[in-house]
C-alpha cells in the first residue's frame, strides 16, 4: 500500500500510510483507537472502492482497483472484520459460503454445502455443527465461524482486526494454531490487535499507525512493548494503575443469595448461591475463567438474565425486585456490558442519542425532553471521557472501538447510578484510552459511586479494585483485600486450586 490517503466529512482517517507484507509474513499492525488501523485494512479490501482514496495498493506487482469486496477476494484478500458481520439467522454453513454457494443449474446444492462446511470446521478443529444458526453461537464461536468463512476463500492474504476479542484462552490458542499453519502454507497475515502479548508472540514485523500516519515498521525482534507503547500514544505513559485507596462509605448493594439457572437447561445453576456486598466509593472486582458465572451474576442482579433467578438485592439498604433493566435503572443500578454492539449502542444513532438513551429521564424529566440540557450533558460527558468525535451528532458507528466503548460508559454515567457494574470495559480499548477510562473510574469511585467490575485483565482488577472477589463454576471461591490479591493467588482460585 503506497501513500494511503482516506478522507471522510471532517477527518482525515489516513494521511500517506505506506504499509507492506511479504509472502508468509506474519505482520501486526497496532496504534490507538482511531489510529486509522480498520480504515487502512477497508481500503485494502475494496471496502472503500478504488476512487474514494488517494495512493495505490499494489499486489504481486499489479496496481489494484477494487470497487468491491468481492473483487479483493478474488485477488486473494481476506478480511475478518473487527465488528462480527454474519448473518444471525442463516446457519453456520451458509454464512460460509454466502453469495458463493456450491450450486447445479442455478439450484443451490445443499448437501455440497454442508459437507464442505463441515469438512472445513473439522480442518480447524472446530466442534461446530454447520446447520445450527449462528445466532445460537457465542460471540467466541462466532469470531471461529468468520475465520472459517476467510479460509474457505484461499486467501494468500489474510487480514484479521481484533479476532481475539471475545476468543476464550483456548479458542484464543486454537486460532494461533490454524495462523501458523496458513503462514507455512505461504498465507501473510496482517494482525491487528491492542493485546501486545499476542503481537510480540505471533509477529514478524509491527507498524504502529499514529493518527493516520505511520509511525514505524520494524522487526518484532528490535522492539520491546514499552517501546511500542510509547510510539502508539506518542508519549511515555508511565504508571497506569496508580495506587489510589477509596474512602467507603456505607453499603451500597448487598446481594444475597443469588442463583441463576441455565436457559436451556433449568437444572444447571450457572450462578450457584452468591452473596456479596459492595460500598459506596468501592471498587469490586470480580475475576474467574470465561464461563465461571461472571456476566450472568451482573445480567441477574440487573434483571436482564433470561432464565430462572432466585436471591435477594438490596440497594442502600432496602429490598428491591429487579424484574428487567428499567427496574434496575430506576432503582439506581447502571451497567456497562460486555458486548457493546448487542446491548451498548446504536451504530446507526448519533453519540447524543446512545448517551442520553437511558439518561433520558433523569436529564430531562419524565415525558420532556430538553434537547438543549440533553446536548449539554453528553457534551460534557464526551469531554470528561476524550471521546475523540467531532460533535454528540456524530453517528456511533463512524467511531473506533475505544470510543464506542466511551460512549456506552458516558451513556451510563449520565442515569447517575448509586452503583455501576462494568462488563469487561476495555475490552479492544488501547493502552491510552485505558488509562483514561481507569482515572475515570477512580473519579468515580472518589465521588461515591460503588463500582462492580468483571475483568478477564487481571492486572486490570488487581490495578483498580480495592477488594477482589473469584467465582468458580458459579460459586464464589474467594475473597481478597487489595493487598491480599496476587495473581497467583486469584488464578489459584479461578482454577479451582485454592
Ligand atoms: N465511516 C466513517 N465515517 C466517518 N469517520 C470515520 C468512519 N470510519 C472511521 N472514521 C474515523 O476515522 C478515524 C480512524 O478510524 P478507525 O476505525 O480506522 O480506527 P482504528 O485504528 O481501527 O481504531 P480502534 O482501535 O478503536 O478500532 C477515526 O477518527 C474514526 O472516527
Ligand atoms: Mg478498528
């Protein structure tokens, strides 16, 4: 890619990236939210059409023009996009082989089509029957689905933005896996991550992009994280947990009891008789394994959980029923959740909708609504929050990740919660913006708030929380201090070894 110039309304997204991959090449390419890293990879793909940017994207020596996806992928481009974009309710084989099913005289042949899937699944080692709908999928299984789907192409380049996301460790080492293999075949790889773990792990080379602009290729080898930290936020960042210790006041939530039964299979206690308690101006950890219970103790508490619950939740001291999210709002809970795409925020809504959504009420009175106050308020937040938009009219879906991820914790913010519960709230934020969102938190902590929040990070609950607490298969295994917790230890517990 020569000079890569890409301008929407307003921002410049990339301005003269030069970008390149070699035959069986493993290349990450890392930078800040907004970076202009998915923008880059959608020129690439004839996601933006040949027209619509400046500079030349040359592929085995022969300048391309792309005006469709469907024209990179017949040079050998795919791309798994950062966002999930199968069809929720079409099966797991025939996304796969949407728009290019195998097919007889115009009649699509079905019984080709699923044994090819399923062959594929099984070339990756996937457990995935190819005609349950993937909306029956986790998102985990989702993301395995979309790899599948680019390898069934033949891809000779193969661009993945944040695969791992939502991959659990093992799935995360499945993935690892197939890539090696694809880079022995001769596969290159354009990786972009905000886990510096796994770039140091997988990559050959690293670009960190800086505001549209390419800051430096270089070797894995030659690098070290602190340096492509400091080349990603242009400054050293120093220490992002500081020691902050919260004054507590009196208990903000008490839960007792909690049980909440599998959907499914209403036998199965996926939240087995929990019981905790959280102050005002506390910070909560709650740590454990992908599965351990986690989600599913916040969406119960928050009315939001589908299956059976049983227990009791007080707020300041006063039994409360919680029967759905607008019970749980009213009764001062906010929740920040994990899959900010499902439940978060609406892509296609301007910044000061998504933020004043649930605020609603509360800034503007029950049936009125002040467009000004409302502005002013989500004005406010963006600031507080650097949510780097041009204006709250700004559509949602124009942003990057990290400051989507803003906007549904601004959007919380602005219901004035007694007690906010964060579902994984950096996940595919980079290190700048979570530094940001952790100062934030501690403001927020200061100020009173009592904050439960469920990290696979562990130095991310280690470094905020003032008290950890480790589910395991449901039940709660173990209670730390701040001073208490090590990761040993809190690793110990989520296995079942303490
Ligand atoms: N469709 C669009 N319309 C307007 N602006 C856009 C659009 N897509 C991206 N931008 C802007 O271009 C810049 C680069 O965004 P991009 O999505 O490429 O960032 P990124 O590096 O992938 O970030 P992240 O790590 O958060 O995914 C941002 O300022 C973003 O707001
Ligand atoms: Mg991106």
């Amino acid at each position: 890619m020569r000079s890569i110039v890409k301008e929407f309304p307003g921002v410049k997204a990339l301005d003269g990236v030069t970008f390149d991959l070699y035959e069986g090449e493993f290349h990450s390419l890392v930078g800040e939210n907004g970076a202009g890293k998915s923008t880059l990879m959608k020129t690439l793909s004839g996601v933006y059409p040949f027209g619509t940017y400046e500079g030349d994207i040359v592929i085995e020596g022969e300048v391309r023009q792309f005006k469709t996806i469907r024209d990179s992928e017949k040079a050998g481009v795919a791309i798994i996009f950062q966002e999930l974009s199968l069809v929720k309710e079409l099966t797991v084989g025939e996304n796969i082989f949407l728009g290019r099913e195998p097919s007889r005289f115009g009649v699509i042949n079905w019984s080709e089509l699923y044994q090819k899937a399923s062959q594929l699944l099984k070339d990756l080692h996937l457990p995935i029957d190819p005609r349950t709908p993937v909306g029956n999928l986790g998102i985990g299984q989702q993301q395995l689905v979309e790899i599948a789907k680019a390898l069934s192409q033949k891809a000779k380049i193969l661009v993945l933005d944040e695969p791992t996301a939502a991959l659990t460790e093992s799935e995360v080492e499945t993935l690892f896996t197939i890539l090696r293999n694809l880079k022995e075949r001769g596969v290159g790889m354009i990786y972009i991550s905000h886990k510096l773990d796994e770039v140091f792990t997988m990559s050959d080379r690293i670009t960190v992009l800086r505001d549209g602009k390419t800051v430096g290729t270089e070797a894995t080898i030659g690098l070290t994280k602190d340096k492509v930290i400091s080349l990603m936020v242009g400054r050293d960042v120093g220490d992002i947990f500081p020691k902050i210790s919260h004054n507590f006041g009196e208990t903000a939530l008490e839960i007792k009891n909690l049980t909440a039964y599998d959907l499914d299979n209403p036998n199965k206690k996926l939240v087995d008789n929990v019981s905790f308690n959280v102050k005002k101006g506390e910070v909560l950890g709650i740590s454990g394994l992908m599965g351990a219970g986690r989600s599913e103790l916040l969406m119960a508490i928050f009315g939001a959980w589908q299956g059976k619950t049983a227990g009791e939740v007080l707020v300041e001291g006063r039994r409360v029923s919680i029967d759905s999210p607008a019970a749980a709002i009213r009764n001062g809970i906010g929740f920040v959740t994990e899959d900010r795409k499902r439940f978060g925020l609406l892509l296609e809504q301007t910044i000061l909708d998504n933020m004043t959504l649930a605020g609603l009420k509360k800034i503007s009175g029950a049936f009125v609504t002040h467009r000004s106050r409302e502005t002013v308020a989500a004005k406010g937040a963006m600031q507080s929050l650097r949510v780097k938009a041009n204006s709250p009219i700004t559509i949602a879906g124009t942003l990057s990740g990290g400051n989507q991820q803003k906007v549904v914790l601004g959007k919380w913010l602005l219901t004035n919660p007694k007690v906010l519960f964060l579902d994984e709230p950096t996940r595919g934020i980079d290190v700048g913006a979570k530094q940001e969102i952790y100062a934030e938190i501690n403001k927020l902590a200061a100020t009173g708030l009592a904050i439960v929040m469920v990290s696979s990070e562990l130095p991310e609950v280690l470094g905020l929380s003032d008290r950890v607490l480790v589910l395991h298969e449901g039940k709660l295994a173990g209670e730390f201090t701040r001073s208490e917790a090590t990761p040993e230890k809190v690793m110990a517990c989520a296995t079942g070894n303490l």
